[in-house]
C-alpha cells in the first residue's frame, strides 16, 4: 500500500499538474480602444520590455505573444541619471503590393520609460498605425487610423 501511495504521488501527481500553453500568462496585454479595427490587431501581448545598453532598440519578448521582435529606438531624452524616456517603432507588416487590389500595413509606435535599468511592460504608451486600402491603385481608397492601446487590467 505504501509503494502504490508514493508511486500515486510521485508519478501520477506531476502529470496532472502539468501547465500547458494555455496556461502562461502573458506580461503585459493591451487592448485596442477602438473596436472597429482588423481582429488581428485587437490584442497586443508580450511578456517582457528591455532596452539595449546603448539604448538604440527596444526588445520585446513573447512566448505566445503576438508582439515582439526588436524596435529601433527614434528618441530618448535622460532626465536624470537613473531614468530614461524612449520611443520605439516598427513596421509589424506590409502588404502594399504594386498590383490592384487589397492592401494594409501596419506601423507601431511604443514609448516609454527606462528606470533604474528596467523597462516595465505595462507602463507604455503603444499606437499602431494602420493604413489600408480596397483598391491599392486608387488613391482615393486609402484609409489611416491610429489605432491607441490600453492596458488590460
């Protein structure tokens, strides 16, 4: 009786409790303000934000994220020594061609804060840029939006 406990608590127990995917939290979600915006741009996650050490890009990492990749930085301004404001952008995609017909793309603008050499994901300012067109030949077809994000709380 007391192999089949500890084999029950040894074996079976860790494979219960295994967290899948589904299971992470990410660091950081935000929300579109606007709902009338392409699905895929609804929701912004990344788990973590850092600055390189020359502060020329912005690193934002994802495991099941949907935003991330490095974004170079256009400014900063130090106000003090231990902290430092940024601001990022990227091109997420591009999907002008030069044939007539649908086309998008999607440019995001990320500012923030450096402080004591940390970058809190969830104390950024994120606006996409999204510009899209029914008929990329014509040029009264195009239409921008800047789409601002909020934090899920």
């Amino acid at each position: 009786m007391k192999k089949l406990v500890m084999f029950a608590l040894f074996v079976i127990c860790p494979l219960i409790s295994f967290a899948g995917p589904e299971d992470h939290t990410p660091g950081a979600v935000y929300i579109a303000n606007d709902t009338a915006v392409p699905y895929y741009l609804l929701e912004l996650k990344f788990d973590t934000a850092t600055l390189s050490p020359d502060h020329d890009s912005l690193t934002l990492e994802a495991r099941y994220g949907n935003l991330f990749g490095q974004f170079p930085v256009t400014f900063t301004s130090r106000h003090n020594e231990d902290r430092l404001n940024f601001k990022a952008e990227k091109t997420l995609f591009n999907r002008w061609t030069a044939t007539c017909g649908f086309a998008e793309k999607a440019v995001a603008y990320i500012a923030g804060e450096e402080a004591y050499g940390e970058v809190n994901p969830k104390y950024l300012e994120i606006v996409v840029v999204y510009t899209s067109a029914q008929n990329a030949c014509a040029a009264d077809s195009v239409q921008t939006k800047a789409i601002t994000y909020r934090l899920n709380q």
